[in-house]
C-alpha cells in the first residue's frame, strides 16, 4: 500500500560493535556501501570513519571490504551512489580539500573506483559539505554549514545548466 513495513536489523556479516551508516544501495540492490568507524577507534569517540561495501549473495551480505580510498588519517563517510550506479559521491576531510569536509566522487573503472576527484570551489567551501545524494537529472543534493545558509547544516543543490554547475541554496526560487 506503499507505506513502510516493520524495520527489520540488518544482519549477518554486516553487524559490528562499530557505528554502522549512513548506507547507500547499488541501483540493482546488490551492493551496499556503508559509512562505519575505523578499526581500533573507540565506541562514543569521534575515530576516522571509512566506507564499507558488501555485495549480496543470494538472501545473504557477503564479508564488508574496505574502499581502496580510505585513509587512516581523514574521513571518507556517507556514501551516494549515481542513479547509473557508475559514480560513488562522498564527503571527506582528506587533505588537499577546500576545509572541512568537501563533496568527492569516484568513477566506476571495470570492478574498481577511480581516484577520488574533489568537486571543485563551485561546490566546495572552507565550510563543511556533507551527505551527498543524486538525482536522474543530474542534480547533486547536499548540506553544507557555509556562510549566508540559515542553520548549522541547510540544504543546497546543483544543477546542471549547459555543462555547467550552479549551486542554489534552499531560498532560491528555482
């Protein structure tokens, strides 16, 4: 009827004594990519956090795998996959970044990701972008507490417009 069921633990071999999420599904469902502390931080401190995947094998997640792109001195956190599935949006505060956490993007190379690609001063400020997500229509959504929003994190998209990147804010009117 197009109303939520009952929510159901994710189990198996995606359970840890780590903090697990925010996740991201593969357009096809198979694959999960998840945001999870990093090995030896401490429960309830503010540790490294990295991205997992984990493909699913029949009813069942196979063992996660780190990404090839996380460090062990900086974040790679809160996944987002291309409505295509070939694109992997991420925030990390990894070094040569505009400040704080930035927006990357990964591209999907055969079984593998390319480079993490910082996307750029249009996107990116001193402050920090967070939580990417993307539409079919090429819009990237996102948070960010930058200067001239109304909140800690307010909500801005960018739009592409003739190869272009345009970044609005929530008060905009288009």
């Amino acid at each position: 009827d197009g109303k939520p069921g009952t929510p159901l633990l994710i189990g198996g071999t995606l359970l840890s004594k780590y903090n697990d999420g925010p996740a991201a599904f593969s357009p096809g469902g198979d694959t999960i990519c998840f945001t999870r502390n990093a090995p030896g931080a401490k429960r309830g401190t503010a540790g490294q956090l990295n991205l997992y995947f984990a493909t699913k094998l029949g009813k069942e997640w196979g063992e996660p795998t780190p990404f090839a792109w996380n460090g062990t001195d900086f974040s790679t956190m809160a996944p987002s996959f291309s409505p295509d599935g070939q694109q992997l949006y991420f925030n990390s505060n990894r070094p040569g970044g505009f400040g704080g956490m930035d927006l990357y993007v990964c591209r999907k190379n055969g079984a593998q990701w390319s480079a993490p690609e910082n996307l750029g001063p249009s996107v990116n400020t001193s402050a920090n972008e967070a939580y990417p997500s993307t539409t079919s229509d090429g819009a990237l959504y996102f948070s960010s507490d930058r200067t001239g929003g109304l909140g800690k994190l307010d909500l801005y998209a960018c739009i592409p417009e003739d190869g272009d990147v345009d970044v609005l804010d929530s008060r905009n009117d288009r």
